[in-house]
C-alpha cells in the first residue's frame, strides 16, 4: 500500500495529494484500511481480511490470532472483519487494483485465478515444500491450493455439504431407510409431502454461488463436468441429469424453493415445514443451541458418490519481504495442529489437518457429535471446484441456469442459454 520514502519525496505535491485522496477514497470504499499510530520498532504489523460468520465463529478466530500475538512479539496481525464473502469481491478486487491491498486475505480458493491474474498474491510453493505443516495437510484440499503447477494459498478451514434431515418427520411418514440414491430420495421426499403444508426438501434459489455449490455435489455423481480441455463445458449430460433430478423434485410438489439467494437459511426446516436440507457442519452447534432433532446422511449418488469441497484459504498478498516472511509465519500457525484443533472443536468446521483428526479431544467432540462422521466421511470423494481465473463467470452463468429450471425452463434450453452468454464473456 505504501510508497517508498523516496517515491514520496519525488512527486509533485498535486500528484501526491491526489494519491492521498485516492487512498482515501479507497479506504472508505474497503473499509478495512486504518491509519495506524507509529508502531513500536521491530514489530511487523500485518492486516488480515475476513468474513467469518457467525459472530460466535469470528470470537473463536479473534482468540486464536490473539494467541499468535502474545507468542510472537515481533509480529501482530490485526483480524478486520470486512461482511459476508459475497459482498467482498468488489472490496478486494479494488484494494488490489487501488495498491492497498490487506497482507493475508482469507477466501474460498475460487479467487485464485482472478488474483493470478492481477499479480496480486505471492506463490507459497517453496515456503510449503520446506515447511512441517505440508504432510499434516489432507490431499483432498491439493486442488484448490494448486492453479499452474504453483501453490498460492493454505486451507484454513473445510467442510462440504450433506443432507440434514428431521428423524421424526421421516418416523411420522413410515421411513425407516435413509435414502442412498437419486430415486430413492425422491421417493422418500414424496413420502415426507403434504401438499401446502409439509414437504420432503427446500431447494436454494438464486444464481449465486451457494446455490452453485450445493447443486454441483449431483452432477458429479451423474458424471458431469465443468470445464474439458481447460474450456467451459456447462452443457453436458452430468448437468443436465442433475438439473433434470431437481425440477423433478418441484414438478412432485415434494420440494418448496427459498427465498431468493436466501437459500442457507433454516427456518423452514427448523420449523418443520421441510423434512431434509441440503447444508453443512457448521450448522451442527446452531441446530445443538435450538434443541430440534436432526441427523445427517450423504448426498445421495447417482452414478457415484460425490461431494464439493468448501472451506476458506488464506492467501499472502504481495507487499514487502518482511511482511510477506511475517505473513508466512502466521499461516504456518493457522495449518497447525493447535490452531486446527481449538478452530474445529469451537466451530464444527473439520479440520484440514490430519494430525487434529487424530487428536484425541477431536475424536471425543466427534463422538459426542457423530453427525461430523459423514462430512469426514465425505472428504475421501470430495472434489474442488475449478480453480481457475474464469471460475467467478462460469458460476454465474450456471447459477442462472440452476434458477431458470426451477423455475420452469428446460434444462437443456437453460443450460444453453448460460453457455452462449459465457461464451460471449469470455
């Protein structure tokens, strides 16, 4: 963000008002940049950018990194929360653009590309290759981390989605089996139904991105793909079966949408009106405070099984060498064990590292909570999403899609429509 004294010196006065102005321009904007008090000689101060939610999980992060800075005197890293990720992207796209980026940012890795592109963020292969953490790392995060045979950020948090469901609304209807595949669930779904009253699943409707990623875990399992030979490949029997499996959902009056982008919210399966949600584990605590019974199953297959990998990373952004050496520090402290361990049992998160997997107080929070069995479970077969610079446009597009046919288009037309307009994008 800052010039080097000399670079101030030569400007002109105008023009170095005129970046003052800038700066602040871009701070109001942001809202993360501080003019922070002269710091004490030898301490490297870093910023951090986050959008943890809910505020319970924010407190559980603010512990640990103050940990971090009572242990590492010679560098403090200051957490500022900056909103929801969705509102994010045009606060760090113009932090970045404007020179004022943060020195660590967390994120889902779907930004990778896009900060690749912008020369924004520091390569981390070399540091990881002679750091103890990269073996304690699961190999199922390696995808999102990579893009171009480099390595750009380290996993902080990780989950993936999976059907939450009310075991005495299934008791209610006569189900006595967990559904496993793609007819037997609509067929329990069914079951679960009374027309304007109950019914079996709530669908996310919208085109963002939470709509995406608990939609993609079925067009894996029918084979599909999103990108061939580095392309977008958005019109593809994968897609269109799972699509297909959706509207057939609506059409059988079995599933009730949300409301728009609104799609994460549980009222409706708090309420009982609907008997099964496609959600996560750090839902797990919340449902635990409320006192309603609850049980979680995997996606169900059709072709295989299949999940999506979701989660944040944090990324060293390109600043100095000592800042960016101090960054490295504090990232090597969040893929620890200790981090790890205190992160997942006061969030419900899972850990991404395998040694807190084996630590015996997780494996006793996992006893008392054996709902976290399948999110682990599901580890072995999850999936990163593509991790490549035209990720946010191919989203965006398949979202659109995604809603149309709930809301009553084909898929095939859907889908079509979504790959032209990526094609003129692009």
């Amino acid at each position: 963000m800052a010039k080097s004294p000399d670079n101030h010196r030569s400007s002109s006065p105008l023009k170095w008002w005129s970046k003052i102005v800038l700066i602040l321009g871009l701070c109001i904007l942001v809202g993360g940049c501080q003019f922070q008090p002269p710091t004490t000689e030898g301490v490297i101060n870093l910023t951090l950018w986050h959008g943890i939610n809910p505020p319970p999980n924010r407190d559980v992060f603010q512990k640990l990194v103050d940990r971090f800075n009572q242990d590492h005197p010679h560098i403090q890293v200051e957490a500022l929360y900056i909103g929801q990720p969705d509102q994010q992207m045009p606060k760090i796209l113009t932090a970045v653009v404007g020179n004022a980026p943060p020195d660590i940012l967390w994120y889902t890795p779907i930004i990778t590309g896009q900060l690749v592109e912008l020369d924004a963020i520091k390569p981390i292969q070399d540091w990881l290759n002679n750091s103890p953490v990269k073996a304690e790392i699961d190999p199922a995060l390696w995808t999102g981390m990579e893009l171009e045979n480099q390595i750009w950020s380290v996993p902080m948090a990780t989950n993936n989605t999976a059907i939450f469901y009310r075991p005495s609304l299934f008791a209610a209807a006569g189900i006595e089996t967990i559904p496993s595949t793609w007819s037997e669930f609509r067929e329990t779904a069914a079951k679960l139904t009374a027309a304007g009253e109950k019914y079996g699943i709530v669908l996310p409707l919208g085109k963002g991105e939470w709509t995406v990623f608990t939609w993609l875990p079925f067009m894996y399992s029918a084979g599909g793909e999103l990108v061939r030979n580095g392309e977008a490949n958005l019109v593809n029997p994968g897609a269109i079966a799972a699509l297909e499996f959706w509207s057939n959902l609506i059409e059988d009056g079995s599933a009730i949408l949300s409301a728009p982008e609104r799609g994460y919210e549980q009222d409706n399966f708090i309420s009982g009106r609907v008997a099964m949600q496609i959600t996560g584990p750090w839902t797990l605590g919340y449902l635990d405070q409320i006192g309603i019974d609850y049980g979680v199953f995997p996606i169900p297959a059709e072709n295989q099984q299949a999940a999506v990998v979701g989660g944040e990373n944090l990324f060293v952004m390109k600043t100095t060498p000592d800042r960016e050496k101090a960054a490295l520090e504090f990232l090597e402290y969040v893929v620890g064990s200790e981090f790890q361990t205190e992160w997942s049992l006061g969030t419900g998160y899972l850990p991404i590292n395998l040694t807190t997997r084996l630590d015996p107080r997780y494996q006793e929070y996992v006893a008392k909570q054996p709902a976290l069995n399948v999110f682990l479970q599901q580890m072995n077969w999850a999936v990163s999403r593509p991790n490549i610079a035209g990720y946010s446009r191919i989203s965006e597009n398949l979202g659109r899609a995604i809603e149309a046919t709930l809301l009553g288009q084909s898929p095939q037309s859907a889908l079509k429509a979504s790959q032209n307009r990526l094609r003129l994008a692009l």
